[in-house]
C-alpha cells in the first residue's frame, strides 16, 4: 500500500489535505486515483489509512478510516552527535541513521572538519538533511521523524553530557574502553554517541568531553570511516538495547 507523508495540520475533521510535493507523487509518480487506500504519517508517531476521497486543483483530500499510533514504547532515544564528513557523506549518514531508528542527529563542527560552510549555507544544508529524513521514514516504515538540530561546534555539545542517561565518544585513543562493556549495566534511557571527523575529535577535544561525563569508547580493532562508524554503533545499540 502506498505511504505518504502529511504535516500534522493537514488533519482536519477526519479528513487529510496534501498539497504540494506529495500530491504530485500522488497523482503523477503513483498514479492513484479516487478511492484508493491509502497510508499516511505525520511525523509524530501516528498513521492514518484511508481512502482518496477528491483529487482536483492540484490537491487531494483523503477520508480517513483507521488512526494508529506507534505501538509499545522504545526503551531508550539515541542521539547521534556527528562531526560532518567531506563531500555528501552526511546525506548517506542521515537516511541510514533514520532506517535504523536514530531519535535525533546533531551535526557538529570539529578542528578538524573539512566543510566551512557560511550561515545561509548552513540552514541550507539543514533543511536538505531535514527532507532526507522524512523520505526516509517515509520509505521504511516509521511513524515518527528524527529531528535534525541546527550545526553547532564541538565545544558547546562536549559540555551537555548530563543530558543524556549514557553518553559515549568514539575515539582512537589508549585510554578508551570497549563498547561492550559500557553497555554491560545500561538499562535504557537517553543515549547520545558522538563521532569525529576523517582524522578524529583533538586531543583537546577528546579531554573536553570526558571531562564532561562523556565515555570514551572504542570501535574495535579496525579504524572505521566517519561515515561507517556512526552507523556501526547505532547497529550494535538497537541490538543490545530492543526489549
């Protein structure tokens, strides 16, 4: 059945109105046409089937029959707090991180990130990430949207380890311990995992954020892309923390 995404405000009184770029997929890539099921979501845990009910003036309006809400409750919320990579490696990041459930992504600049990028193109790019996110719930079945922040620096995130129940800092350092075995005791709760840049976090900025509460992990023997690594760990942490 085909799945669409809707802003929460286009649900009114039972009844759904897309306009814009998803009524052109509607009605131009998908081909339907009235009385059609439907799946839609608003990015905030709920689902709506129903049925196209009027396709005209470059709209479409959807009559609903079945409201659902995401069912259980995930036992912990993983933040990723991504230095960005070179090039469009951050899209790649952003979609997979979004198939494998990641609650929020924090782009970060580092000393040694590549990109400098200025303020208009910053909001820019964040828009992109933003859409490339909601594509892909869209594709891969969720009900909810991660939330793309704003690029911050390093420095001000390295300080908000109390915010988070768990958070941990890849890093090629002697002084980081298994990843494994900081999970050993973690029940659930707000996770927050950060990944460096193409040639890692600074010295100083390792130190800061342990300094901070931040637990240095490392990833195991291989030195991993900052593209694979992010992704690596948010594999590992749905495995060993899904109910």
């Amino acid at each position: 059945m085909s799945r669409f995404y809707v802003p929460k405000e286009c649900v009114r009184g039972g009844l759904i109105h897309i306009s814009g770029r998803e009524t052109h997929h509607i009605t131009d890539v998908m081909r339907l046409k009235a009385l059609d099921k439907v799946v839609t979501f608003d990015g905030t845990g709920r689902e709506y089937v129903g049925f196209i009910k009027e396709i005209k003036n470059k709209s479409v309006i959807i009559e609903i029959i079945e409201t659902k809400s995401a069912i259980g409750k995930e036992s912990s919320k993983i933040t990723l707090i991504q230095a960005i990579p070179k090039k469009d490696k951050m899209d790649y990041i952003v979609e997979k991180s979004t198939e494998l459930g990641i609650s929020s992504i924090i782009p970060v600049v580092t000393g040694r990130t590549i990109p400098d990028w200025d303020q208009t193109k910053k909001l820019a790019i964040v828009d992109r990430w933003s859409k490339i996110a909601r594509e892909a719930s869209k594709q891969c079945g969720r009900s909810d949207i991660p939330d793309i922040a704003q690029i911050k620096s390093f420095s001000d995130i390295a300080a908000d380890a109390a915010g988070y129940d768990l958070a941990l800092i890849a890093a090629l350092d002697d002084k980081a311990v298994k990843l494994k075995d900081t999970l050993k005791s973690f029940t659930g709760g707000k996770v927050a995992i950060a990944i460096g840049p193409e040639g890692d976090f600074t010295p100083d900025e390792i130190n800061s954020a342990r300094t901070n509460g931040f637990k240095l992990v490392n990833l195991g023997s291989r030195v991993l892309k900052s593209d694979t690594a992010g992704l690596f760990v948010l594999a590992i942490l749905n495995y060993e923390l899904t109910n």
